[in-house]
C-alpha cells in the first residue's frame, strides 16, 4: 500500500467518513448538493465559453458576461468541492482506485489550470472584445478546451457510480 | 389504452428492450441528460439572476431571458428526449416511484409557470417561482434512484 491509499484508508475510516457511509439518506442528500453546485459552476462557465465562441449573448460584451457570471461560478464550485469532500470522505479507500474518479480530478485541474491561463493571458485586453471577430484564436481555442473539460469532468462523475 | 398500459408496452418495444439489454446504454443517456441540465440550469438561473436585477443590469427587462431562449429550449428539449429514453428502460418502476410522480408534476408547473409568465405577472415571482420549481423537480430526479 502506498501512502496516499493509507491516507485514503484511514480518512475513509474516521467517524464523519463512517457517517457519512453508513446512513441512510446523508450520501444521497450531498450528492444532490453535489449535482446542483455542478450546475451551478458548469453551466455558467459553458454560458462563459459560448459567449467567447460568439455563440449565446452576443449582445453582451464578453467583459460583461465574465463580470456577471464569475461570482455565480465561484459559489457554484465553493459548493461542488465542499459536498465533493464530504462524499470522497466517505469512500476515499474506494475512489484512490476508481479509474473514473482519478481522470476526473486530472481533468479538474487542467480546466482551473485553462481558466488561470486565459486570465493572465487575455484580462487586460478582454473589454476590447466587443465584436466576435475581435475575439483573439487563442481565447477561442481556450473556451473550446474548457467546454470539452467539463463536458468530460460531468461524464466521468457520473461513470464513478459504475465502475 | 391506461397510462399503465402505455407504460407496459413502452417497456416491451423494441427501443425500451434495447436500453435495457445494453450494457452502456442507460448509462450513456443519464450522461447526456445530466449535460442538459447544466446547461439548463445555467440559462434558467442566469435569465431569473437578471429579472430580479441582480446582473446584467443595463440590459432592459427580458432581454437575457430572449438571448438565452433557443439554448434554454434546446437544453430542455434534450433533457425530455433523454428522460423519456431513460423512463424507457423500465416504465412500470416509474410508473410506481413517488419521487419520478413528483417530479412530473413539478416540471409540469415550471413549464407552465414559464409559459405564463410570458404573457402576463411580474416577472421577478415567476422566475424566482421557476427557479424553485426545477429545484424541486432535480431533486425529486436525484430521489428516483434512492427510493
């Protein structure tokens, strides 16, 4: 055994992971929560990633969008990573070996690590986006990786519950 | 033909039989249907977020709501298409689970409430009683497994 899947043994074993595990309707309630602060964080940042295709709100400047939506996002992952701890909590044994939910964490980080770059790249210049045709390739190139992530990210949590 | 009937020969035709003999296939739609969802939900919240005026606001009323609309409609569309595959698989189970009953009748008055709100009332009660209402209905979606 290595040292993570103790870790991950002995977290899976504490009295809130035991909990969590072993009632009734507490892991079916989370994941809810779960589901939703998905939604939440999903569906803003696609909405984001269509506006920088020139796709959806096109009378909105990509400025306005990011400025209106970020907070939404924000909350919607606070949500997602909080009720996400409490279920890998409850069967982090489990998860360290699920080949699902490995890809889904790596995908996870690549989308925060695409987002992070777009920023530094593209901040100071995204007012100037007003037209589509304005939208730098790059930018363009990174809304597409990004929907392709979390497409990926809510496709692999789903496939977590079969393997 | 009864509802219950409808649901029995759903279940034996051939495209309720080929969900249920495929290995991947329920799983595969429940994908889809979920990447509706968050497209939906993303669209709904953000169309109701600027009714009550808490973003967009130098969009006159309504505008986001028109400019999310086809997006809103298609993410809908896909998510009926998908459920009704997923309802597919086994339509006697649903006919009989409380929470999938629930949840019919919340989407229901969402789709009714939306329908309404087009034509008269104040905009900022149907899309805060909207956004309740598929609250309600995803969450009765998430209970259909449990129960």
């Amino acid at each position: 055994m290595t040292l993570v899947q103790l870790a991950c043994q002995w977290l899976a074993d504490t009295a809130i992971g035991t909990r969590i595990r072993e009632s009734d309707n507490l892991f079916s309630v989370i994941e809810t929560v779960h589901v939703l602060g998905i939604v939440l964080i999903a569906g803003t940042i696609a909405i984001v990633d269509l506006r920088i295709l020139g796709i959806l709100l096109k009378r909105q400047s990509v400025g306005a969008v990011l400025g209106s939506l970020v907070k939404i996002a924000w909350f919607g992952f606070a949500v997602m990573a909080s009720s996400g701890l409490l279920l890998f909590w409850s069967e982090a044994d489990k998860l360290y070996l699920n080949p699902a939910f490995r890809l889904k964490m790596i995908l996870l980080l690549l989308a925060g690590a695409n987002r992070w770059a777009f920023h530094r790249a593209h901040d100071s210049g995204i007012a100037a986006w007003s037209a589509p045709a304005t939208v730098p390739r790059r930018a363009r190139l990174a809304a597409i990786v990004s929907l392709s992530l979390w497409t990926g990210i809510i496709v692999l949590g789903r496939a977590i519950a079969y393997w | 033909m009864t509802l219950l009937q409808a649901c029995e020969w759903l279940g034996s035709s051939s495209i309720g039989t080929a969900i249920r003999t495929s290995k991947w296939g329920f799983a595969l739609i429940e994908m889809v249907h979920l990447l509706a969802l968050a497209l939906f939900g993303g669209t709904l919240l953000i169309s109701a977020l600027h009714s009550c005026g808490v973003i967009f606001k130098g969009s006159p009323p309504g505008a986001i709501a028109r400019e999310l609309g086809a997006a809103q409609l298609a993410s809908l569309l896909a998510m009926i298409v998908s459920g009704i595959l997923l309802f597919a698989d086994g339509p006697l189970r649903y006919y009989a689970n409380a929470a999938f009953r629930v949840k019919l009748l919340l989407i229901a008055a969402a789709v009714l409430t939306g329908l309404l709100s087009r034509f008269r009332g104040e905009a900022k009660v149907a899309a805060l009683l909207s956004v309740t209402l598929w609250l309600g209905a995803a969450v009765a979606g998430r209970a259909i497994g449990v129960l």
